[in-house]
C-alpha cells in the first residue's frame, strides 16, 4: 500500500515531518497551517483545501489544545472514507477522537521521540529515533509503515500511561537544555564572560551525551557522587547557595543520582554520607 499523507499543522513539528516523509518517497498531498503560506513546504492556509480527499492518513501536528478543533476541522472537510487519523501529541487523550471513530475513522498517536526545532533537520533527526504509537488496529498499522518508511522505530504506548510517557520524554528532552542553562549561569556569576561561559560548557555537554551513547547510566556517571565525596558536594551547596533554583535543582538531581553511584560502584557509607548531606 502506499500511503498519501496530509499534514495538518504547520509549526516546526508539522513542516519537519512533511519534509522528512518526503525525504523518505513518501507523497506528501498538502501541508496546511493557519500562517506561512507557500514556501518550500507548499503551506496552505485558510479553508482546508481539496486535496484532503486524496489522503490515506491525514496527520494532526497542531497544539495540544487546539487538536480537538483541528479534528473537527478534518471531519467537516470531508475526510476520504476509510482515512487513518493520526495525531501527534506525546500526552493528549483528545476527546474528539470519538467522533473521528463514529464517522469510520480509525484513528492514534504517532509521536515522535526527538525534538524537532530545526524542520530542515527532520530528517536525519528521525532516521534512528523512536515514535510512539497507540489507537486502532489499523491506525497503528499506518503509525508503523510511516516509522519504517523514515527509517525509524514504532514504540507502543502503555494503555493508560501516556502521562508517564511523556514525562519521560519531557524530562529527557527539555531539562539537559535547563541545566546547560543553570551551568552557564553559575559561569556567570562565578566571573567568566556570558560566550566563553557557552562555549566552555558545550564540550563537555556533548562528551556526556556520546558517553550515553556508549554506556548505560550507571557507567556514564562520574564526579564526586560516584567518587563517594561529601566534602566537595558540601561545597558546591554553599557556593550554591546564593542561586536558590541552582541549588534545587543539584539537590534533587544528586538525590535522583544516589542509585545510579551505587550501581556504579560507590561505597554504601559514603553515598549515606552524602545523602545527609544533601538534606
């Protein structure tokens, strides 16, 4: 089968993926947003536009909160019989996807696992990634061959633990940005020009990230938590202790941690040590 995909939503994650699919030979039939009309992307704005009626999979890429109003959208402009509805939210449950279905629409999830801020990027961005998948049998059927067709891999949702998912996702893919941030900050305030701060800190953010490419958890885990060392987590609480949202986010983040130095080796008492420590 070959699959005609209308795109509806036309933000980063919404251009990316058309410019992915068609990257992969899959067609494309429109790509249709509220504002940037034509482009490289061919985005077209105001009423939805006739060739919504060629698609197999019309594929919703909207806001979570506007997702509803665009499902309405599609079933008003007259979906082809038999069009999988897709969406692309990793967390909403949308409650019009009951009408999608009464009007023979089977209808799911495909959301990709990496964050699409660049659409040129897109595509090699999702050759490798993940995308999570749910719904009806024959929406996670389409869900599937578009994954494979982008050189990517399905993940099945967990009923009932879409939250959790997300959060996941979330936690993965927005907090290193927050905490490359916090580092930055702390260069700053320690006297260190705001660009040398920047640069001096990417290096180092990115030999984590191809450690973790490399090992599992535990053994990409270094620093005084692994080493056992109270005494310099005891001074990087008081040298944090004029920047309360820094100082937060190490004692969370060090507690979160404490597992992860055990099984990579840290004595038992010293990890205690460090646990009162923290507070």
């Amino acid at each position: 089968m070959s699959d005609r995909i209308f795109v509806l939503g036309a933000g980063r994650a919404g251009r990316g993926l058309a410019r992915a699919l068609r990257a992969s030979g899959v067609e494309v039939v429109g790509v249709h947003g509220r504002h940037e009309p034509g482009g490289e992307d061919g985005v077209t704005v105001g009423a939805i536009p006739p060739a919504l009626a060629r698609a197999s999979v019309a594929l919703v890429t909207v806001r979570d909160a506007q997702i509803d109003g665009a499902l309405d959208e599609l079933l008003a402009a007259g979906l082809a019989p038999g069009t999988v509805v897709l969406h692309a939210s990793g967390s909403a449950e949308p409650a019009a996807l009951a009408r999608v279905r009464a009007a023979g629409h089977p209808s799911g999830t495909f959301h990709p696992l990496v964050p699409i801020a660049d659409p040129a990027r897109a595509p090699e961005m999702l050759r490798g990634a993940w995308i999570g998948i749910d719904g009806d049998a024959a929406a996670r059927d389409a869900a599937i061959r578009l994954a494979e067709r982008l050189g990517a891999h399905p993940l099945d949702i967990p009923p009932g633990e879409k939250a959790r998912y997300h959060a996941a996702a979330v936690m993965v893919s927005n907090f290193p940005v927050v905490l490359l941030y916090l580092g930055e900050r702390l260069l700053v305030e320690a006297g260190l020009d705001p660009r040398v701060a920047h640069r001096a800190l990417h290096p180092l953010f990115s030999a984590m990230a191809d450690n973790l490419r490399v090992h599992r958890g535990p053994r990409a885990l270094t620093g005084p938590l692994v080493r056992g060392d109270a005494d310099t987590v005891r001074r990087h609480l008081v040298a944090l202790a004029s920047d309360p949202e820094a100082l937060a986010a190490y004692r969370a983040l060090s507690r979160a941690a404490l597992p992860l130095a055990v099984e990579a080796g840290a004595e038992g008492e010293k990890v205690e040590e460090i646990r009162e420590v923290l507070g």
